[in-house]
C-alpha cells in the first residue's frame, strides 16, 4: 500500500486549476503517459532551459534581442480596427527615457485594456526587438504591477513544449503541484548526503522549478543530481529486492546429465564458436547450482544466441523440466521456434510457439499440454505471461531483448515456476555502467566472435539527392538475384497519429513497386502477424526480392540470402538501431553492402555517428562510440533522450552516481532488507514515486 503522505502527489494533474480534460491529452503528450499524470509526473519533469529576467533596464537602454524588464506608464491603446481582426492590438507606453510598442495579436475583445490600463504603471517582461526605428515588445511573457512584480520569478524555466500546451499552463499547474509537495522524510543515508552534498528532495525540486540561479537547473548541479540519485537509487533498490528474492537458494538442479544437448550439437551443421561453448558451459554450471541463475547474454545480431538459449533449455528438459522463451515481438519469437523446431525435434525436445495469434482450441491445446509436462520448450511473447498459461514445472525463463520488458514482465514470467532460473538475451551490447542501471549485477556472457563464414558487410553513407542512382542499383541487384532490405524510419515519436510513421514506409512502397512490380514486399508495426509473417516469408524464399520495412527488422529477423540493406534518413536512427538493422545483412556467405541515405544538410553529430558505423561492425565499440557521442537513450536502441525509466538520471552526468546508489541499495540490502523503520518507510516512499514499487510485495508489508 503506498504511505498516505504522498497521496497528494499522486492526484491527477485534472485536479489543478488550469488543467481540464482538453489539457489532460496534451500533459500526457508532454509527460509521456498513456494514462492522466499525476502531480509527482509533473514535479519530475525538469526544464530544459531558463530565462532571465533579472536585467531592468530604462527603455533608451534596452539591447534588442534580449529579455528584459522594463517600467513603463501606458500612454494609449490602439486596438486592431473593427472587421480587421488580424491587425495586431498595439500599446503605447513610455518612460522617462524613450517609448515601447506593447503588441497583441488576435487578443480577446477588452483583455489588454484590462492588462494594460492608460496611465498607470506597469511592469512587462518579454523579448525586446526593434521595428520601424521603435522599440517593441510582441506579446510581453508577464505584465504585471508593483505588487506582482514582487512575486514575479526573476529567473523563469523553460521546459519542452507540447503542441498547444502553452509554457504559461506548464507553470501555473507546476507552482500548483510545489504547493502540494508534502513534507517528506529522508531516504538518503547522512554519509551520502554529505559526500554529495544534496540538498533535501523538497528543496530541490523547488529550485529545479523555480530557480534562484541560472545555474540551478544544470544536470550536474546538486538539485538536479540529488532527483537524479533518488530516480537511481530507485531503480537500483528495486532491482537489489527482485534479485534477493531471485537468489534465495532454490536447492534445485536444473540441469540433467547433458543427452540432450549432446544430440543438438551432434545435430547443428556447424561447430559452436569458442565463446558459444564457453556460455553454454558457463549456464550449464549455473543451473546446477542451488542458487537461481541471473545472467544476462550478450550477442551482436548474428552471433548465435539462439543455440545457446536452446542449449540451456535441453539440459533443463534432461533434468524433466521446462523452459519459457519470450521475445518482445511476434516476429521474434516466430524467428526463435523457425531456428529451435528442427534440432530440437532431432533431439526430441518437444516444443510450441504461443503467441496473441494462437486462439482457441489450437491454445487451449498447447496450455494443457503446457500443465501436463508434455511441452519442454514454450516460445512466445507477452502472451506468455497470461494468467491462464501454467507450466508443469518451469524451471527456467529466457527473456529476449530484456530492456523491452520490465521488472513487472520479468517477475510475471518468473512467477510461474518455483525459483525459476533466468537468461536474459540481450542483442545489444550494453556497457557495464548501463548493466548496473538497468539489471543490477548480473552474471554476464558475451559473444565477441562472428560465427565462422560471415562476410564482412561494405557500410557507405550517400546523400539522399542521389535516390535514384540508387533505385536503380537496386534494379541491377535485383535483376541479378539478389535480395533487399529497404528500410524506412519510423516518423517521431508523433504517436497522436498513430499512421504518420506509416506514411514513410508505405509511399517507398508505392514508388519502388511502380518500378519493380510485385517484386516488392511490405512489412510494418501496423500489419496483422499472419501478413507480416507472409511478407517475411516470402522474401525469405525470395519471392519478394525489395523488402520495404519499417524497424519490425530491427532484431532477429534472419534471411541469410539478404546481402543489400538501404536505410533510408539514415540520420534519424541512433547508432544501435543502424547497428541492429545492419546485422540483417552480412549473415551467410556472400558480401553485403549496406547503404545509408542522408538528409542533407548533415548535421556534425549525424556526420559522426554515420561514420562510426561505416567504421565498424564491433558492436561493443559502437556502443561505446555511440554512449560518448549521445549519451544513454540511444544506446539502448530507444527513441527516447534519456534511458527508457529514467527521465532525469543521464549516464555521461551521473555516472559516478550509478555506482553509488548501487552501494547505497546493497547496503540497504544489507542491514534491512524488509524496508522496515523510519527509514524503510521513507525508502518505500522513494520506491513509489518513481514508480519501483513492483518489488514491494515480494518484501510485504514495512
Ligand atoms: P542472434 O540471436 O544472436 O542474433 P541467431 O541465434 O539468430 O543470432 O543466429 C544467427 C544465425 O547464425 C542463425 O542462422 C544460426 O543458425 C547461425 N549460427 C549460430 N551459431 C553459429 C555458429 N557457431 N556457426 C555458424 N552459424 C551459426
Ligand atoms: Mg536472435
């Protein structure tokens, strides 16, 4: 249950006066919420920028092109004249050293006369600029008298702007939300709070949202870094409860005497790579241990993941247990059971695939073989964590692409066996800091070397302008055999119309199929499974020859046969999701060529990172390359700016933060690991306002 002290955060942003149901969408937009935001939202959402108005100059003095404040009388109003409504409402107002002209567009009937009374003093604040020889002011950002101009803030911050949601509505509900902040006890420990010298959580959001200095609203400031080590101590709390718990001794072998695995091998048609054998070791190991496994497999696209993961789950099957593998789409987890059938069936691991596409008596079939034991293997996606699917005896859960699930996933999975191992796979390399952040400590293999016979794939950056000598190299390519992956960028994250990414995608599609005619195939997010599937597969058996595709690509999908990739506003993408993309091409014997358009012009950060990727196909160094260059989000492959669950922590500010709030959740772990007291109380708090709370039950009630 969540302490009632922060009951008052956690009432709806439509509470606040200003904010309707017209505003509601427009704050969830802001604060990336599909449901109502709450205060404790809006408190969390830091500006990105300030402005000062501190200087007060006379207007004869006034730098145009600056904010000021500025003391003037009102000499006389000039309102838009009667019918010409798109006449600007101008305001004459001097002092006793020049004249300013106060300018209103489309202002409502009577609003300036009242603002702007003729011969009283008032104090504007705004932009100055100079128009015709005079001084003007378009739209003064705050008018206000004597009295308001004592409580006028002298620094004011910016934050992102939504569409329609005015920087004013940000403000007046943000000063609302700080009146309600209750007064909230102290979760950081005094060694820590001195060491850093944060300020209490109170006083930093204060001065985040209502800065005294130009300087408070820096990330690396004690305000923003104080929010900052609370969001991770959080997250690293969080993951230090769901680890105590995953790590109490399960006194279960879950590995049998390898017969299995031994038939798999014999019946791969290649030999596993050094370091494939070295994690299929490393988890056999684990298993048999009487402490559950947590560890996270690292891979480049390509680099064999899947034989270990099925690995791990014959030797669970020869111990007479069962495994789960979800994947984050349906297209992956389809990809997973294409590669696992046929050896597993050699071996005579019995497998199924349950996805939203499996109905009816088909599923109903495969949870009651599921609950009879007669199923070794289940792949899938979300559809596995369904209430109704139970397992015989799960004994291990492997989780694909694990930053695409969450804790809550995670454990929902885990939940379904009795001290459940877990194999988390991850297909983008993750530095170490970014493992801390998001898994805790983990156990960690990695497979750092290509599988025997790969080609490397020849990365070239072309501007766009040049589209068509590129259409027509894909003719040539096509016209010899070849097949192409032509991939279009999903459009901003401007999801309030859900088909605007669409329109990319879809209109290559009608211009390269004008060209090439039935050749051409298409494939995105918004395709029922079976057309997807059917788009893949045709092109899989070269059928289609021009796959024109959105980022459903971006993990997994294997064609080896596809040796020619364009990415179209190549710049959009970050570095991991090229890097992803990429990793289609180049997997069977042949040399590829990867293309990416540009939009012109570039801008030095793009030029950058297009050149780290022509550079290398290390995707350790990528990522590495790619956190230097833009810190955390993109390296996680998401849109985002900040990590996906982290709005205020950024990894190239705070990173010495990371590991500190990780010594600070083990030693919790340590000395109360039941959050009780005063101080678990005020650590559930943290817990709940930055939305860790899952964890929670598992410890019960403080
Ligand atoms: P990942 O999931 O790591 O991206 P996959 O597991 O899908 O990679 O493997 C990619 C392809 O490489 C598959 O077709 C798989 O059969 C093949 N493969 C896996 N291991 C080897 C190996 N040691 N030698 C050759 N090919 C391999
Ligand atoms: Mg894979």
């Amino acid at each position: 249950m969540r302490p009632a002290l922060l009951n008052p955060l956690f009432a709806p942003v439509t509470s606040l006066s200003g904010v309707g149901p017209k505003q509601d969408k427009l704050f969830r937009f802001l604060l990336d919420r599909s449901d109502t935001p709450r205060l404790v939202d809006l408190l969390l959402h830091l500006p990105v920028s300030v402005i000062d108005r501190r200087t007060r100059p006379k207007i004869r003095y006034v730098v145009p092109g600056t904010v000021v404040t500025i003391e003037v009388t009102v000499d006389r109003h000039r309102p838009a004249p009667p019918g010409r409504s798109r006449a600007p409402h101008v305001v004459y107002a001097s002092d006793d050293t020049g004249d300013v002209m106060l300018t209103y567009f489309r202002a409502q009937p009577g609003y300036v006369e009242k603002l702007l009374p003729v011969g009283e003093k008032r104090y504007v604040s705004g932009t100055a600029q100079m128009f015709d020889g005079t001084l003007q002011m378009v739209h003064p950002d705050r008018v206000v008298d004597e009295e308001g101009l004592a409580k006028l803030p002298q620094i004011d911050p910016v934050y992102p702007l939504t569409e329609g949601l005015a920087i004013g509505s940000i403000r007046r509900a943000m000063v609302q939300a700080l009146a309600k902040l209750p007064d909230l006890p102290e979760w950081i420990s005094p060694e820590v709070l001195r060491r850093c010298s944060f300020p209490s959580i109170s006083e930093a959001l204060h001065r985040v949202h209502e800065p005294v200095e130009l300087t408070d609203i820096l990330p690396q400031n004690p305000f923003w870094s104080r929010l900052a080590f609370d969001e991770l101590l959080a997250g690293q709390l969080a993951l230090a409860l769901v680890r105590a718990q995953l790590r109490r001794p399960a006194g279960l072998r879950n590995a049998g005497d390898g017969h299995l695995r031994n038939k798999i091998i014999d019946a791969l048609p290649y030999a596993l790579t050094h370091s494939q054998q070295e994690a299929v070791k490393a988890i056999a190991s684990d298993l048999v241990q009487p402490v559950r496994m947590l560890r996270l497999l690292q891979g480049d696209v390509g680099s064999g993941k899947t034989v270990v993961a099925l690995l791990a789950a014959a030797a669970v099957a020869e111990a007479g247990k069962q495994s789960a593998l979800m994947a984050p789409t349906e297209i992956l987890a389809r990809q997973h059971i294409k590669t696992i059938a046929p050896l597993a069936e050699r071996a005579g691991l019995r497998v199924a695939i349950l996805t939203g596409r499996e109905k009816g008596k088909e599923r109903r079939d495969i949870l009651s073989r599921l609950e009879a034991g007669e199923i070794d293997l289940l792949v899938g996606t979300h559809a596995l964590i369904q209430g109704d699917v139970m397992f015989k005896s799960l004994a291990l859960a492997v989780v694909d692409e694990q930053h695409r699930f969450g804790v809550r996933e995670r454990l929902a999975l885990t939940d379904k066996g009795d001290a459940v191992d877990v194999l988390v796979l991850s297909a983008t390399p993750i530095p170490r800091t970014l493992v801390l952040t998001y898994f805790g400590d983990m156990d960690i293999s990695e497979l750092r070397e290509k599988p025997a016979g790969r080609q490397p794939v020849d990365t070239r950056a072309v501007p766009g302008s040049r589209i068509n000598e590129i259409i027509d190299a894909v003719g040539r390519a096509v016209d010899s055999g070849k097949l192409v992956y032509w991939i279009c960028p999903l459009v901003e994250q401007s999801d309030v119309d859900d088909f605007a990414h669409l329109t990319n995608a879809t209109k290559r599609f009608e211009i390269l199929q004008k060209r090439f005619g039935d050749r051409v195939g298409l494939v995105h997010g918004q395709m029922k499974g079976m057309e997807k599937d059917r788009a893949m597969a045709q092109f899989a058996s070269g059928e289609i020859q021009v796959l024109v595709a959105t980022t459903v690509v971006e993990v997994g999908l294997d064609v080896p046969a596809a040796t020619i990739m364009v990415i179209e506003n190549a710049e959009r993408f970050g570095l991991a999701q090229l890097h992803q993309l990429r990793g289609r091409i180049g997997r069977g014997s042949e040399a590829s060529t990867c293309l990416l358009l540009y939009h012109e012009p570039l801008g030095e950060m793009s030029a950058a990172r297009l050149k780290v990727i022509r550079e290398t196909t290390d995707g350790f160094r990528i990522a590495e390359e790619d956190l230097r260059l833009r810190g955390e989000g993109e390296v996680l492959g998401t849109q985002q700016s900040g990590l996906p669950g982290y709005r205020i922590a950024r990894p190239e500010v705070h990173a010495q933060l990371i590991t500190q709030a990780r010594d600070e959740a083990l030693r919790i772990m340590k000395d109360n690991p039941t959050l009780s007291g005063e101080r678990g109380e005020a650590l559930r708090c943290l817990l709940y306002l930055y939305e860790r709370d899952e964890a929670l039950p598992l410890i019960g009630a403080g």
